[in-house]
C-alpha cells in the first residue's frame, strides 16, 4: 500500500490541490512500480490530505489501472494457472 500524506492549509493549499499533488507525487516517482517488482500484489495507492482534524483521500486505482495497461505486454505478469 502507497500513502502520499499532504497538509491541506487554508490560504495556502486546497484540500483539492494537496490530493492532486499526493496523486502526482505517487505517479511521478513510480512507488507502485517499485513495490510490484518486489513482489508485492495487488498494490493500492491513496494520496491523504489533512487539514486539523479534516482528512479528504482519493484513490489512485483509475491513474494507475491506465498506466499499467499502457506498459508493453512483455513486462506484465503472467496470470497464475
């Protein structure tokens, strides 16, 4: 499991903003990726926003369903029989 934890501060950062930048963080730096070639499945991956006692999460499973099905079919796992 991937968590990308953002403070959400008003006047400074959105609740919105900070779940974006989590998500682009956990695209740009490919921690999927990295745990999938560890072995680890399946992966789930959420950006976290806080602001005091409000928190706001938003999966990354639609980013990241539409980046795997991108990669060459050499690099994908073979199902288990």
């Amino acid at each position: 499991m991937v968590l990308e934890l953002k403070v959400a501060k008003p006047k400074v950062k959105s609740p919105e903003a900070a779940l974006r930048e989590g998500l682009a963080q956990i695209r740009g730096h490919d921690y999927v990726a990295e745990l999938r070639a560890g072995g680890s499945s399946p992966v789930h991956a959420f950006a976290v926003a806080f602001d005091g006692k409000q928190v706001w999460v938003r999966s990354a499973a639609n980013t990241l369903k539409a980046k795997a099905k991108a990669r060459p079919a050499a690099k994908r796992r073979k199902a288990k029989r």
